[in-house]
C-alpha cells in the first residue's frame, strides 16, 4: 500500500484549512507558525498560545472545523447548523430558519408576479380574463421578457393562483408594459 500523504487523506480545501483558518479567524485559532521557529513575541501573553508542534493534524482539523463553524452560526443567527464528517471529507452547513409563510397578495391589476407553482416561484406576466360563456374570470399568465412572450399563454383558474408578491422592478419590464 502506498503512503498517504495529508493533502490526499484531507482532500485540498482541508490541507489548507489552518491557513486560511489564521488569515480570516484570527479570533478563534491560534496562529499557525512555519517549522522554522517563533517570532519574537511581546507582552506577557505570548506563554499563553500553544505551541503548533504540540498540536496533532486532527486537534488543527477540529479547531478549524470549530472555527467555520462558529462563523457559520454568527452569520445566520436562529437558523441550524450541519457539521458532517467521514474519513475523506467535512461538510460544514447551516440553513436559514424559515419565517412563516407571506401572506399571498391579491391580483391588482395586468402586472409581474412572483407565482406559487409547487417548490417553484416563477414570475408570469399576469391578466384577468372573463369567461365569454359563464359569470366569472380566470387568469392568463405568461413568461415575458423584454416585450417578447417565452411560452404560451396559459389559463390559471382563480382558485389556483397563489400570488407570492407583486414584481414592480422585474427586468423583464418594457415601458410598453407601464402603459399596458
């Protein structure tokens, strides 16, 4: 069997934990110092830091893991944090909480929506249609962009259409739109 060298049992992105580690987590890792020796330090502190050499490649691996982690759960506070590790790889993750669902926003008018569509929320160039032969309306929606329709039309019946929130500055938008 070959040897196994630390760059391949990590993988690349962890061999370089440690540095990147110092460079942005000041806080929370001890400096990682080169082979070569220490620098001269001031103050009385300096006695306090542990010394590279002391610690082994799994006691960097954790505190760097420790330290994504903490940055992580300071970035998105409430929400969940996933750290995962296997012999080869780390997987440090946090999902935002989610927020209880937006009230849907009634139809106001031809305009961009932010549609409800299963897991999707497409915008569609909406508008009202009555029925030629019933009382009541549905709705026509449309892919738009730039003035130009990218699908066909289709019909949305009015108890299906969820309306997410109404797109004012969608990029498709033409000035024709407004005057629509």
């Amino acid at each position: 069997m070959t040897e196994m060298t630390r760059r391949a049992m990590l993988g690349v992105g962890a061999a370089a934990m440690p540095l990147i580690a110092t460079t942005v987590y000041k806080a929370a890792v001890p400096p990682m110092l080169p082979p070569s020796g220490l620098p001269p330090l001031a103050g009385a502190g300096a006695a306090e830091l542990p010394q590279p050499a002391a610690l082994t490649l799994q006691e960097r691996l954790d505190a760097a893991i420790a330290a994504a982690a903490d940055c992580l759960r300071e970035m998105n506070a409430g929400g969940e944090l996933l750290v995962e590790r296997s012999d080869g790889w780390v997987f440090i993750g946090a999902r935002k909480r989610q927020l209880a669902e937006p009230k849907p926003v009634n139809w106001s008018g031809p305009d961009f929506y932010e549609v409800e569509q299963g897991k999707k929320r497409p915008v569609y160039w909406i508008e009202r249609v009555d029925y030629k032969s019933k009382p009541g309306h549905y709705y026509r929606a449309v892919s738009r962009w730039k003035g130009r329709d990218e699908c066909k039309p289709f019909c949305i019946k009015a108890d299906n259409l969820r309306i997410v929130r109404k797109c004012p500055d969608f990029a498709g938008r033409l000035h024709s739109d407004l005057q629509a």
